[in-house]
C-alpha cells in the first residue's frame, strides 16, 4: 500500500492519456512505444527495484475546450491553489486535409509517484520489437515546476504536495474534517455491506477501512469505481484532505445510489418474468382444456400450413395426388386418435424431402481438383488419377451415369476423407451412412407404415436430413453388413447403387418410388471378400494400400502435427515435434498400414504438452529475463491513441496476486528420453525378427488382414511322442490342411534332403511336431503360409536357423510348387516396415510388384520362388546344403 516516500527533485515523467493515477492505486501498463520504452529501461529496468516515475495525464487540444471549465473547479476550496497546465508541440505531425500540424498535448500541471512492482520485458516475434509490462503503484501527489526533454522522453523539476505528519495532526483536530470523517465513513460501510450481499467481497475492504487513514482511503476507494477523466483529474487536484474526503463521500454515495437503482430494476424484472411464466402456464391448460374438448384451432392452422409446405415441395403429380389423398385424410381424424400423429410425420416427410431441390454444381475445374486433392491426401497417386478420370468425364457429361466407386483399404488410410473431396470438388452436399453392423433389411428399404415405431430407410432419412437430391452418399462400411431372420441389407442395396433400378426406389414407409439417380454414391469397405459378388459386380473396386514409412513421415508433418496443434489449443509457439521424432515414432511405436496409432501417438504428445502449458505458472518479479508473457487475470484494453494499454487493478489484490497473473511459456521440443517418458519404452524394435529365428525350427511369413499386411513368425519344435501333428493359435481349417500338407511333403523328401539317416526315413518316428502361431488370440487362415511351414520344418529337422532378414510368403501343393497368392502389396509393405531385407515370393507373383511403390522396392531384394526348393535355396545362410544330395 502506498507509503510516505521522499521523491527527488526530478523525476521521468510516463504520460496517461485519458487516464489517472492516484495515491494508493495499483495500475497495468504495457509499454510499446520508443519513447515509453526508452524512459521504462533507463529509469527502472536498469536501476531495479529503486526507481521512481512520475505519472502525468495529457489531453489533447481537441479536448480542452470542454475541460477548462471542470480543471478550474479542481481546486483546494481552502488552499486557494489552482490546477494549470502546459501545451507542448510534440515531433509527431498528423496529416490533416493534406497539410501537416504538429500534434498539441497538454500536460496537466499535478501528477503522482509511482514505483514499480513487477517489471517484465518481452521480445514481439517477428518483428523484434520490445516491450515492457509494468504494475504501478502510485504514492504520493507532486507539483511540475518545469518540464523538459531527455532523449526520447521528458523530465520534470517537481515538488512533493504531501503534507507532513505534524500538518496532518493538525488537520486530523479539525472539527469539518471529524465530521467528514464519520460521514465518509458510514457512507463507505454501507456500500461495503450492500457488496457483501451481492458478491461477498467486503472483507478485505473492511479491515482496509479500520487500519488506513481515511484521506488515503478516500483515494483507494475512488479508484476502484468508473469516473469520467474530469472527476479523476478533479480528485487528483484535491490536496487539502478535507476537500477529498468530501469528493470521495459524493462518488461513493453515487455509487451506492446506482446499486440500489439497480437492484429495484432486477426486481421489477424478475416480477414481469413470474408473470410471464404464470401467463404460460395458464395458456398451457386451456390448450389442454381444449383438447379434451376436441376443440383445437392450433391444429388447423398447423395444418394449413403443412399443406403450404406440401405444395412448395415440388413433387411429381402422382406422389402430389398421394399427398392429398393423405392430407383430405388427416383433416377428418381428430388429434385423438391412434393413426393421427403417425399420417401427420408420413406427410411432413413428404414435404421435408428434397423431390426436385439440387445442390447447383459449379463449374468443374479439373486443375483445381487435382490441388485439392493434393492438399488433403499425402501420396495415393494412382486412387487420385482415377478421381480425375471420373470427374473429367462428370464434366464433359454432367447426366452420365458414372460407376460407382467402392474405396478398399485398410483403416486409417483416407477412403472416407476421400469421398468428401469428391464432394467439394464437384460443389455438392456431402452425406455419409454407415452401415457397419446393420443387419435389417429395414435400414435401407424403411419400415412398413403398420408397425408401431416405423420410420423411413437410412438413404431417405439421409437425403431428408442433407436437404438436396443430388448429394454425394458415401456408405461406409459396407463390408460389414450382415443378414439374419429380419433380411439381408447387402441384397436390399443391390436396387440402390443399380443406375437401371434407383431411379425408382421404392422405401416400403415411403410407399411411394423416389429418383435417387442423381446421387452420386461412394462406397468403403477394409477388404473384398465379406461383400457378396452381386453387389461387388455394381462397383468399380478402387484398393488403397497402406502408407510407406517415408509416406507417413510426410503425411505427420504436413496434416497430422496442425491438426493435433489445433485439437489441444496449442501452436507451434508452445510445442515442437521434429523430424526425426516423428520418424522414432513411426519406427518404434506404430506398425500400420494407416496412421490412426500415429496420430494417437502424437496426440499423446500434444496433451502432455498442454499439461505443461497449463500447469506452468511463474512469477515475474524485476528481473532481467526476455520472455513473452501472457496474463489472463488483467484483461489488456488499449486507450484509443494512446501507446501504453493499462487498467486498474481493484482494491484489495496484494502482491502474490499479482505475481501469478503472469505466465512464462517456453517451447517444448520432444526429444528421444521425452518419448519414453511420455509413450513408453518401445514396443517394435527392428531386431525382433533377428531375435525371433535365432534358434532353429522358426520362420518368418508375410499375411494378409483386414488392417493390412503382417508379418507372421511360426514356431516349430519337436518332442517324445508317436508322430503326432500339433498346431495352436487360433487357426482355420485351411491354414491346418497346410500344415499337413507342408509336414507330409518335408516327410517325403527328409532323406533326399539329409534331414534323417538313410536307414531312417521316418523323420517323425518316436517324437511329435508341434507348430504355434504367435499372437494366439487373432484368428489365422488361408493358405499363404504354406512355403513359411515347410520353411519352418526343415529348420527343425536340419537344425539350422533361418535367415533374420527374410520373410516369404506363398502356397505349396503336394508337389512342392509354390503357387500365386493375394495381397502382395501390403505384405511388402508390412516385411518394409518391419526391417525386413529379403523377401520371397512366387514367381507368377511378379506382374504384382508393378503397384509396390519404388522407394520400397529399392530397399528391399525380392526373390522369386517355381519350388519349394528354391524358397530353401534363398532362406538359410550360404544356400541350401541339402539340395545337392537331392533326387529331385
């Protein structure tokens, strides 16, 4: 709280445009301005905590005119002092009907002391610029005798208009100042006691009042209320206290006064609001009166109505004749009767849909589409050209029926993001339907209008909901469709992606045929094979395979990063993820076809940050430390023309307050020791299949699944028994028929391939064979493991380890040749991102590495396998030794 100080005899004079500082009142000023800046460095930042300013208002001349009248009052009734002022012509000129005048500020003749409390600087990015935060105290009144310049700012010769402690006794014994007193006083505690009420802060202010001298307090007190400029600068020219105290007692009682105005208006309001609410209730009984009288005048009138809306739907003149047939119907059923509100949705349906209101296509830009597309999706290079290719012939023939594309790929590969492209390419209205888990024929058709609850089919409710009949419909999952005793959706869509059928689909709530020929469908699925052939043959099948490590990197840089920055609040200000983070973040923590997991990864990362960021709370006190600083306690309100922004701080907030309303954030750089912490430890590491193979009787497969390519160990090894087979994890009768079959060719060939003696051709005689594939509870199938099995054996029975650095994939027959098989390309893609060197494959595969991207192939060798021999030939160190000895 502000103190009796002795002030020098010249002070750095800070002016306050439109602003008062008085004794006692704390003030927060951001300092922008070369001069402001220059003044707050040399006489506070360098000299610390011991450094005085004096605060000045200023006016402009423009404002004087009204003012001389009201500083002519400010003045001590009994000191007989008079305010003056001074007019100074500032540098800066203003341009005025194209001639320039120099700008004229008048400085007002009292001002106040004050002190700095906390003091910050910061740096503007990226202009360099600094700037300083400054919280003022004010201290004591003083008098300007002379002012002048020093370099950027002004100084001024001042003298102290305090009183001395004798001179206040003097006045304390004063019978008008005991009386003003007590008048301040109880004026101050009533308005205190009213702030209790409302907002039960009056404590603080209470124990202020007992301990401060009231002629101090008459300036806390002022200062915390809204005055205009002319009743600050008049209590700043209030010296003698009585004079104040009298001015302080008129502002608080006024201020009292406008409470209590406005609490009698509050209670008028709130006495309308009952009788507002007391009418509703009346009039919601006589609706309910009315209608048990059957006697309803809302219901015609919303009928009539609906009847409007009908006839603006444009609907073609048979589905209009239904319409009305409907509608005569309804008018002569009561409101009471079961089939009433049910017609009522039928025919408000009717009239919500869009028969003939289209999205207007703009005009097609192919150049334009293809940035966009660009911009939304990293890579995919072949799915866009198709797009292109699409919208190319939309644009040459707007009414041709196009195919409908079907988008299959793993999950978080882009199929859904794609179909809105498509959508803001050709200027349409975008809807998606999923269909994952519908099971009800019902979904898509609607349901009869004779069952309780009935309701329309997903397509029509969709098109209800989007408004126009020519949007682009994206069914999503629909794969993932399924068929019980209720019907099989996947044959109820077979009439809606036909161009020859949907121009009349028949909803069975509808009961009418709608066109949905001019939408434009788009369908998603994560693999083929779920989908019926029907319905597979009405699509053109476009894969999307998984990403590349490379693709990923860039896709994390340019879409991910943003949108996670975004989704947690934050900017790059607060949190940097550098390159080659994201790419330990790929190599470490995701393996996938798409980059869902990376973005969980990096979110993961953003949230830490925030924690950081909120958390993060310093204290500034005058220190010599660049930072930006934010404060989200003191709301920042900038006088107009003025080049410091500043507000007062209410009465009551002390120093510690103070401290923690600014906030110091630095950057967040992530780095490797920060990923541990923040995802984990690692959970992929390059030398797993290294670590896997290191004893015989193991191989390393690629599969296919419905999240991409994997790859597969399989574990074999032998023990006591009767030449029994084994296998576990979870496997499907293919897989378990390969297993057989791979076992029965090893046994044929084990003494050609010196897996046993030649007296001994029984390889199984006396111990069984057990094979395992890992990860036991993900069911396994299909017959690409077959050369992987034969792979493993042999390794077994030689007891030679496979190489670490292969992986093979492909099926074998009973005669040892290694047939074609699916998925190539996610299955390279899967052994890239695992580490994997080597890769072998059927030989009749080779058309397929023509989709693999380049930058993979080029860090991979690929092998091509006729036999089985040749998959052995390449997957042990040094070649197979065996196969000189073999007949084959």
């Amino acid at each position: 709280m502000a103190e009796s100080v002795e002030l020098p005899g010249r002070l750095a004079i800070l002016p306050f445009r439109n602003k008062v500082l008085l004794p006692g009142a704390f003030i927060r000023i951001r300092c922008t301005s070369h001069s402001s800046v220059k003044l707050v460095e040399q006489e506070l930042w360098q000299r610390e905590e011991k450094g005085l300013i004096g605060i000045l208002p200023v006016r402009d001349a423009a404002e004087m005119t009204s003012m001389d009248s009201v500083l002519s009052q400010g003045v001590g009734s009994e000191s007989g002092e008079r305010s003056s002022k001074v007019q100074i012509s500032t540098s800066d000129a203003h341009k005025v009907d194209g001639k320039s005048h120099p700008e004229v500020i008048h400085w007002h003749k009292r001002g106040v002391a004050a002190r700095a409390l906390h003091l910050s600087r910061g740096v503007e990015k990226p202009s360099g610029r600094v700037t300083y935060i400054v919280v003022l105290e004010g201290l004591c009144r003083f008098n300007v005798e002379e002012l002048s310049t020093r370099g950027p700012y002004c100084t001024a010769k001042i003298s102290s208009l305090e009183m001395t402690k004798a001179e206040m006794e003097q006045v304390e014994q004063d019978p008008d100042f005991v009386t003003l007193s007590r008048q301040f006083k109880a004026t101050a505690m009533e308005l205190i006691s009213v702030l209790e009420q409302k907002q039960k802060t009056g404590g603080r202010i209470k124990v202020l009042l007992e301990t401060l001298p009231l002629h101090k307090l008459a300036d806390i007190f002022v200062a915390s209320f809204e005055m205009s400029l002319e009743e600050q600068l008049s209590m700043l020219d209030s010296v003698d206290p009585k004079v104040r105290l009298s001015k302080a007692t008129e502002l608080v009682d006024r201020h009292l006064q406008s409470i209590r105005v406005a609490e009698k208006i509050t209670q008028k309001v709130e006495g309308q609001l009952s009788k507002s609410q007391k009418e509703f209730l009346l009039r919601q009984q006589m609706r309910a009166i009315k209608e048990e009288l059957g006697d309803n005048d809302d219901d015609e009138d919303d009928l009539a109505a609906l009847e409007r809306k009908m006839q603006n739907a444009g609907m073609p003149s048979n589905i209009w004749k239904h319409a009305q047939r409907e509608l005569r119907r309804l008018k002569k059923m009561q409101p009471q009767q079961p089939g009433y509100n049910s017609s009522r949705v039928y025919l408000e349906l009717l009239a919500d849909l869009p028969w003939q209101k289209a999205s207007e296509e703009q005009e097609l830009d192919l150049k334009a589409a293809k940035d966009r597309l660009d911009c939304d999706h990293y890579g995919l290079a072949k799915v866009k050209q198709r797009i292109i290719e699409y919208l190319a012939v939309r644009k040459l023939k707007p009414d041709a029926r196009g195919p409908v594309l079907c988008f299959v790929g793993p999950p978080g590969v882009g199929k859904t993001s794609l179909a809105s492209s498509i959508a803001a390419a050709l200027g349409r209205k975008f809807v998606r339907i999923s269909l994952g888990g519908v099971k009800d024929e019902a979904d898509i058709r609607g349901h009869r209008r004779t069952y309780i609850g009935s309701m329309p089919g997903r397509l029509i409710d969709g098109l209800k909901r989007v408004g126009v009949c020519n949007p682009v419909m994206l069914l999503d999952e629909i794969d993932k469709t399924g068929s019980d005793v209720r019907g099989d959706p996947a044959s109820a869509l077979l009439e809606v992606l036909d161009p020859e059928q949907n121009k009349s689909f028949n909803d069975h709530y509808l009961n009418v045929p709608y066109d949905l020929s001019k939408v434009i469908f788009v369908a998603t699925a994560n693999r083929v094979q779920p989908i019926p052939p029907p319905l597979l043959d009405r699509m053109e099948v476009i894969e999307l395979p998984g990403y590349t490590a490379e693709e990923k990197l860039r896709i994390a840089m340019q879409h991910l990063i943003p949108r996670v920055l975004d989704q947690h609040g934050l900017s790059s200000e607060y949190l940097q993820i550098p390159e080659a983070m994201v790419k330990l973040v790929i190599q470490r923590y995701t393996r996938e076809a798409g980059v869902r997991n990376l973005e969980r990864n990096l979110a993961a990362l953003a949230r830490a940050a925030a924690v950081r960021v909120a958390e993060q709370e310093q204290a500034v006190s005058v220190s010599k430390d660049v930072h930006k600083l934010a404060s989200p306690l003191l709301d920042n309100r900038l006088a107009e023309g003025a080049e410091m922004e500043m507000e007062v701080l209410p009465m009551g907030v002390n120093n510690n307050e103070i401290s923690t309303a600014f906030k110091i954030s630095s950057r967040l750089v992530v780095d490797e020791p920060m990923l541990e912490k923040i995802l984990g430890p690692p959970r992929f590491d390059d030398r797993e299949a290294a670590d896997r193979v290191a004893t015989p009787g193991v191989s390393v497969g690629l599969v296919w699944t419905n999240f991409g390519g994997e790859v597969q160990f399989v574990e074999a090894t032998a023990m006591i028994g009767n030449g029994e087979l084994h296998l576990t994890g979870q496997l499907g009768d293919v897989i378990k028929e390969s297993a057989k079959i791979a076992l029965t060719w090893v046994r044929a060939r084990a003494a050609d391939l010196k897996l046993a003696p030649a007296e001994e051709k029984n390889v199984l005689q006396g111990r069984d064979i057990h094979i395992h594939f890992p990860a036991g509870a993900v069911p396994k199938d299909g017959p690409s493991a077959g050369v992987t099995l034969v792979t493993a054996l042999v390794s077994l029975f030689s007891q030679k380890c496979v190489r670490a650095d292969t992986a093979m994939t492909g099926e074998m027959t009973l005669r040892g040749l290694v047939l074609p098989v699916g998925g190539i390309k996610d299955k390279i893609l899967a052994a890239h991102r695992h580490g994997i060197k080597r890769v072998i494959l059927p030989e009749r595969n080779l058309k397929d590495l023509v989709e693999v991207p380049a930058s993979v192939l080029s860090n991979l060798e690929i092998l091509l396998a006729k036999r089985m021999e040749d998959v052995l030939e390449q997957a042990f160190d040094g070649g197979s030794p065996w196969r000189q000895h073999s007949k084959l």
